[in-house]
C-alpha cells in the first residue's frame, strides 16, 4: 500500500502511517511485544524509512510502543484495567478544565465555543465522523484555554495525547457515539455558559467515561473479532 511521498509531505505521510499502526496495534492484529521493523514497514507502505522512522518516534510518544536497545521499537501491552485507569485520570483533568472556564472563560472564548459546537452538528447530520473528529479536539482544547492556567492545561494535553490513539475517528462510528458526544457537549456548554463550575465539572466527567466506554468496548470487540479469525483460520481485516 503505498502513500507516495511527495516534497513537504513527509509529516503527512508519517502521520498516516502512525495511525494505520495505531489501528492495528489497538485491534490487537500487531500483538504485545511483536517487534516493527523499519524496513520492513518502508517497504509495505512504499515510503522511506525516514517516514517510518517519524511514524514510530509518533507512536512511541503516545507509549503504545516503546524503543529497547539492540531490540529496536517493541509494541508494549496496554490491558484494560490500565486503560481504565488512564480515561479517570484524564476525565478528572478535563472535569477541572472545565469547572475552571466555567469560571474563568470570557466573552470571546465563549463565543468560540458555541460555534464549534455548532458547526459540529453539522457535521452530526451529515455523519462526517472524521470532521468531527477534528471539531471534538477544537473543542476540547477550547476548554482547556478557557481555564486560564498553563499548567493545569499542559498537564490535561501531554495526557490527553498519550490517549489520542483511543479516541480516533473509527470510535465515533459506532454506537452512534458521534450524536452522543454531541449532545454532552452541549450540556458542558450550558453548565459552562451558565457559570456553574459543579455541574460542569460532572458533564465533562460523565462525558469523557461514555467516551472511555465506548473505546474499551471497541477494543473488546476488535479482539475478539481478531481471535475468532485466527481460529477459523481467516486472516485479520488489518
């Protein structure tokens, strides 16, 4: 499968790889510990092992993969119990994030976030899931500038990063997850516009564990589609 490389594109191309490797790694089609080869991922994709390189220095920031000495980029097991530990984690910060703008955002910031919100249903009604996908992040890092604290902020991005792989595109297609993560954003608006820091601390709560089941159940059910083709002797989708 080849992406082609043309000038200035590298990071692009880097990034599809990442993400191909990504969907693999989380349907369980590349296995815990299962080494990436450079050279041999340069040759699938038809790129060059510098863009595999970036792909894997990607994915290893996201701790899906960690590089070993002399062994080279090794895939790491990420079971469900530490996922779960990881979406309470990461619905805390966001909780305060938001029971901070609610707080904290002006006028402006405000403005912003209402029309995210409503260019995504736009978005919603058209089922443009990879749309959504990139409006969801807008809006998420809308509330964390909202809460007028760098570090509060640095910290919910470096962890909300290390999770991007759980929160792909693919997610919000199933479960009608996209109309669902929809409708929590707007009851975190309205506690937001409201200035009601309790209640917009429990809708991003609230938000981001129906976010973190859904993922999981998708990572259950990919799993189990994968072990199922294996003992009928199908190879895996991916």
């Amino acid at each position: 499968m080849a992406f082609g490389e043309p000038t200035g594109m590298t990071a692009t191309i880097s990034e599809c790889i990442c993400e191909r490797l990504v969907d693999r790694i989380v349907s369980g089609a590349i296995q815990p510990a299962e080494r990436l080869d450079e050279q041999a991922l340069a040759d699938e994709f038809q790129v060059s092992r510098t863009s595999v390189r970036e792909a894997l220095r990607q994915l290893a920031s996201t701790g899906l993969v960690e590089v070993r000495p002399h062994r080279g980029t090794m895939v790491v097991d990420i079971g469900i119990e530490q996922l779960n530990d990881m979406f309470e984690a990461m619905g805390e910060l966001e909780a305060l994030c938001a029971k901070l703008s609610s707080q904290r955002m002006n006028a402006i910031e405000r403005k912003k976030i209402e029309l995210i919100h409503r260019e995504s249903h736009e978005m919603v009604a058209g089922g443009d899931d990879a749309a959504y996908s990139k409006a969801n992040e807008r809006f998420h890092d809308a509330v964390y500038d909202g809460t007028h604290n760098s570090s509060i902020k640095s910290i919910t991005v470096n962890y909300r990063q290390r999770l991007a792989p759980f929160r792909a595109s693919v997610f919000f297609t199933s479960h009608n997850r996209m109309q669902s993560s929809f409708q929590e954003h707007g009851e975190i608006i309205e506690a937001i516009l409201a200035a009601d820091p309790d209640r917009a601390h429990t809708a991003m709560r609230n938000h981001v564990a129906s976010s973190s089941v859904n993922v999981i159940e998708y990572l259950i059910e990919s799993r189990r589609t994968r072990d199922a083709s294996e003992a009928a002797g199908t190879p895996s989708a991916h």
